[in-house]
C-alpha cells in the first residue's frame, strides 16, 4: 500500500510539475520519494550516497532541454549531480520534508545563485562558484583550516566556459550568453582558498580529523582555465581515505577501491582536495 501510494504521488506530480519547468521521469520521483521516506533527520550524507552505487555515469544530463529547467536524473549520474542530489536529499531530511515537490526546491536551492533558476547562466557552473554561493546561504561550510593541513592555496583562474563556448549546448546555441558568463569568471579569478595539498592526503589522526565521512571532497587541478577537476564524497576506511564519485572510469557510481591518495597520484593535473561539509 506504501509503494502504492508513492506510485501516485509520482504520477501526480509528473502531471503537476510539467507547468514549473522542471524535467524528470516516473523513475526519479518514485526513487526520490522512497529515499525520502525511508530517511530521517539522522540519515547520513554517506548513507544516502552509497543509494546510488551502481547508477551509470552519464555527462551532459542537464543539457537535455533547448531552454533552462531544472532536471532530475536519478538514473544516469555525473559527479556534479550526484553531489547536488545527495545533498539536496539531505537538506530535506534535515528539515523534515519528504514530498517531491520538497526535494525539488531543495536541489533548486542548490543549482542555481541565490537559490533562483533565471536562466542558463543562472546555474552555478564553476564548483567555486558554488562553494562561494551555498557557503553564503549557510547551506554549507567551505572547510579551509586548520593548517596543517590545509597548508596550500589555490589561487583561482577560470576562464574555460568563455573561452571554449562551443563546448556548451545553450552558449553554442546563444553567444549572448558569454558576456555574462565570462563576467561570472572574472569575479571568481584572483580568489584565494585553502586547500590540503595531494601528498598530506594521508591515513593519519590530522587528515581523520580534518575530513568527515560524507563531506564533499572537490579535487583542485591546474588545468588551464578549470577550478575543480572532480567531486564525491569522503569515505573512511581502515587503510585511509576513499572517494564515493560517480567515475568515468568505473562507468558508475562507486566506491574508489584504491586510497584517495593513491588515485590523485595517478592524475597528474590534480594538485589536492577542497573539503565542504552541509551544514547540520
């Protein structure tokens, strides 16, 4: 009867979101709901992570739609939308709200500046720039000390989107666009933040305490016009810690089985890791 009446909620909503320029499937609501259901106020980030194991990594999935709307996919994961779905379940659980139409405005707040969908540019493309916004609303905390060992700074240069337009369905479709894109850019670069540094990602007492399991874990690069490389969520386990992504490598949502240390060893672009942790 539960499973039921879940069912019927989701068809409901299918019926009555269409007019809110949002994007989903059956699939997504039911899933979503359940998790909500299923979840309380204790529910942790890595819990409600480790529910999407197994989802197949699919890039691009909010480019689906000629103009901007807010889209669900719990089906196909990248590892910005996993971070954004997991943490929006949260803020949900968090406040005691269980309905679809809760998770939605919970995943806009998210997404988009200031909580407000205005448009392409209005979603927060650079991971700093979502840091930045979502630290401001007191939705998260930009965890930058102590230091050690968060003994490096990461002095921010992002101009990729801008300089690249025709890698992006809506800025290739409408180059009016990029004026205000590349204005984003320019108030991100020249920021300064704190960040541990690849070779202190270590299996010790300062890193365990310094890294939470479920804290997002965004990996800095010093890839030429790029922020951040990479995101999941913090896993710790007996031999160090470990990263919960949704990989392109793996093809899926999954569980790094080698060390977070190891796996930025192997990346030769990427320098350290940013620590956010959601706000309880």
């Amino acid at each position: 009867m539960k499973r039921l009446l879940i069912y019927i909620i989701g068809i409901m909503l299918v019926q009555g979101m269409k007019a809110q320029s949002t994007t989903y499937q059956l699939a997504d609501s039911v899933k979503i709901c359940q998790l909500l259901q299923q979840a309380n106020r204790e529910t942790s980030v890595l819990w409600l992570a480790r529910q999407f194991l197994g989802v197949p990594y699919v890039a691009h999935t909010l480019e689906v739609n000629d103009d901007e709307r807010l889209v669900v996919n719990t089906r196909q994961l990248d590892c910005t939308t996993l971070v954004e779905t997991v943490t929006a379940l949260k803020l949900c659980v968090q406040a005691g709200k269980h309905s679809f139409a809760d998770y939605l405005d919970a995943l806009r707040l998210l997404r988009y500046r200031q909580g407000r969908m205005a448009g392409y540019p209005s979603r927060l493309h650079y991971f700093t720039d979502w840091i930045r916004d979502k630290s401001d609303m007191q939705l998260v905390t930009d965890v930058q000390q102590p230091n050690p060992p968060f003994s490096a700074v990461q002095t921010v240069r992002v101009d990729y989107m801008s300089t690249h337009p025709t890698a992006y369905k809506a800025l290739k479709a409408d180059a009016s666009l990029v004026p205000e894109i590349r204005a984003q850019e320019h108030s991100l670069t020249g920021m300064k933040v704190r960040y541990i540094p690849k070779r202190a990602v270590r299996n010790n007492a300062l890193l365990r305490k310094a890294v939470k399991d479920g804290d997002i874990l965004a990996i800095t690069c010093n890839k030429k016009g790029l922020d951040i490389a990479h995101l999941g969520f913090a896993v710790w386990r007996s031999d160090g810690l470990h990263l919960l992504n949704a990989s392109m490598i793996h093809k899926k949502v999954v569980e790094e089985p080698m060390t977070l240390y190891q796996y930025l060893q192997k990346h030769k672009t990427h320098t350290g890791i940013r620590v956010v942790r959601v706000k309880n």
